[in-house]
C-alpha cells in the first residue's frame, strides 16, 4: 500500500502557522528589534521547506526528477507567503502601535548615522505613508526567495530515483 502524499497546501498551512506562532511570540516578548532573534523565524521557514521536500520524496518513494522536488517545495512556498502576507496586513491593523515602534526604531537609526533633521522628517513622511507597501512587497520578496532556496536545496538533497517506464500522472502537480 503506497503513503498518502500530503499536498503543498497542507504542508504550506502548518508551516504558515509555526511562523505566525513564532512572530507573535517575539513580537509579544519584546525582542524584536534584537537581530538575531528575527531570523529564527526564516530558519524555521527554510527548514520547513526542505523537510517537507524530503518527506514527499519518501511518500512517493523518490520516484521523481530534480524539477518536481523543486515544484512541490515552491508551491509550499507560495503558499506560505500568501499566509504571511495576510498575517503582516492583519497584524498591523489589530496593532497599529509597532508600526510606530518601528518608525521610532528607523529615526533612531538615521540619527545615529548623522542625517540632518530635514532629511529625517522627509524619509518619516514617505516611510509613514507608504509603510504597509513596504512591509508586504518586503515580505512578498523575502519569502519567495528564500523559499526558492529553500526548494533548491531541499530538491538537490532529496534521493532522485525515476522510473521514467512508469506513468504515475498522480504524482504531477503534487
């Protein structure tokens, strides 16, 4: 009896869900700004991925070429981003108040590299007024990237062994 295949979709959901667990969790405890502690989530999500890859290709006994692994991870990865989009607009509409954290956290920055206060109030005002445009193309790039990594890596380690005699047409789009 062969392994059910779990769908792109419901691996891209749970990982959507982690990270969301995980945002909110440093969001909540006040580490944010900390750099090193923003990227756990990223390794999490690179992680996901390339589990995910090589956990289809065990469920279809890694009967499949190099471009299916990376289809199925990217697909993963799609859909992780759209979840993660949803979450950063709902997020700051719930709470508007990191959004200016975040503009207090960017003056403080200029500052410390000397910008005159002219400069300053006029990269505020832009950055206030296009803020959530910022935050979703950011994130749209950012996820989509590294999920691209991701599902290079996870298709170029996971064992390749096709059958090209047998025409398993289920196993397409998977």
């Amino acid at each position: 009896m062969q392994e059910k295949i779990t769908t792109p979709a419901t691996k891209g959901i749970i990982i959507g869900l982690i990270l969301i667990c995980l945002a909110l969790a440093v969001s909540f405890s006040g580490t944010k700004m900390n750099k090193p502690v923003q990227y756990i989530g990223y390794v999490v999500y690179l992680a996901g991925i390339i589990f995910s890859i090589s956990q289809y290709g065990k469920q279809i006994n890694y009967n499949s070429t190099f471009g299916n692994y990376f289809g199925h991870g990217f697909k993963i990865a799609a859909i992780v981003t759209a979840i993660m989009i949803v979450f950063i607009v709902v997020f700051m509409m719930v709470f508007p108040e990191f959004k200016d954290k975040a503009l207090d956290e960017a003056r403080k920055n200029m500052v410390s590299k000397n910008y005159t206060d002219d400069q300053i109030d006029k990269a505020m005002d832009f950055t206030k007024k296009f803020f959530l445009v910022f935050l979703v193309a950011g994130t749209l790039i950012g996820y989509l990237i590294i999920g691209a990594i991701a599902a290079l890596i996870g298709a170029a380690m996971t064992k390749k062994n096709p059958n090209n005699f047998s025409q398993d047409i289920n196993q397409i789009g998977s």
